[in-house]
C-alpha cells in the first residue's frame, strides 16, 4: 500500500468509490449514483478551498480509501472548523485503511491551523462510529431522522475531536 495525493486523474476510482457506497450503505445520503461532472465539480472545490485529497492504493495502482475534508458551514465564523468525509473501497475495509487515511487527514488539518474536525456519521454506522472514538471523536450531537433512505428514517450524529490550531486565531475572513 501506497500513500497518495489524489488528483483529478483518480476521479473515475473516487467515483466508483462514491457510487459503491450511495447504492449499497447510508453512509451517503445520495439517491443517484454520482457523475464524473460531479467530480469535476468537487475536485474544484477542494482546490479552491486548498483541501487536501488523500488516498491510499495497492502494488497495482488500485485506490482503496479516500478521505479529505472542506468547509463545516459557508460563515467566516466558522473558518477554523473542517468536516471531513472518508470512504474505504468494500473489498478494503476492516484491514485499517480508514484509520491510516484519517489519521493523516487529522494532522493535515492540524498543519493548516484548523481547530475542529467534525464528522458526521449515519448512526447505526458501528465502525465508523468505533474508528471515529478510537480517533480521539466525541460525540457532540445527534439529529433524529434528519434523512430517509432505503425505506427507514436515518439519524445524523456529529462527533468532533479538537485539533491544535490555530497559534492565535483572528476575528475576520483573515485566516
């Protein structure tokens, strides 16, 4: 296994990635499977915000896991507060590939100056509710049927871990 910064090339195995996961779990709260103009799409995003991409593949060039993070919510207030999203390819999970690739995206926040992480996790999620506490995430909320897929309400719980920065945050759109 090899670490990696994924970029736009990677957008075909990200989107299979997506797609295995909105057809066959809650853990994305997509209908339809998403598009590679989709990818486009968020791949600009996350170069505009200077969000990392990381991911992990195998000896053949096959990703694994991918996980980054982005804006909490579009307010200046909330400038030093990332959400982070991570998928794990399914033959790949329960081997700690997720654990590696969050790992990496917690310090990677850390070096930007970022203060807070936040997941948020489809509650009957046990591993990644597991992987997540294991992490240094707590649990600091829960929306009760906040979504409905599959033919059953889902509760949305937030779990955050505090991070080391910033050195000395500023009021302001400044970072």
């Amino acid at each position: 296994m090899h670490d990696i910064q994924c970029n736009r090339d990677h957008a075909p195995q990200i989107l299979a990635i997506f797609n295995e996961s909105i057809q066959n779990s809650a853990a994305m709260w997509d209908y339809e499977p998403r598009t590679m103009a989709s990818m486009e799409a968020w791949f600009d995003a996350k170069e505009r915000g200077g969000f990392p991409v990381l991911g992990v593949i195998d000896g053949d060039g096959k990703l694994l896991a991918v996980g980054s993070y982005g804006p909490f919510r579009p307010w200046p207030a909330y400038k030093y507060t990332v959400e982070h999203s991570l998928y794990v390819e399914r033959e790949a999970r329960g081997q700690g590939i997720g654990r590696h690739v969050l790992t990496r995206l917690i310090a990677e926040a850390e070096s930007q100056g970022y203060h807070t992480m936040i997941a948020a996790i489809e509650s009957q999620n046990a591993a990644s509710v597991a992987l997540h506490q294991s992490l240094g995430f707590e649990k600091c909320g829960e929306i009760r049927q906040a979504g409905f897929k599959f033919g059953r309400w889902l509760n949305l719980s937030l779990y955050q871990r505090l991070l080391t920065g910033p050195l000395n945050p500023v009021d302001g759109n400044a970072r």
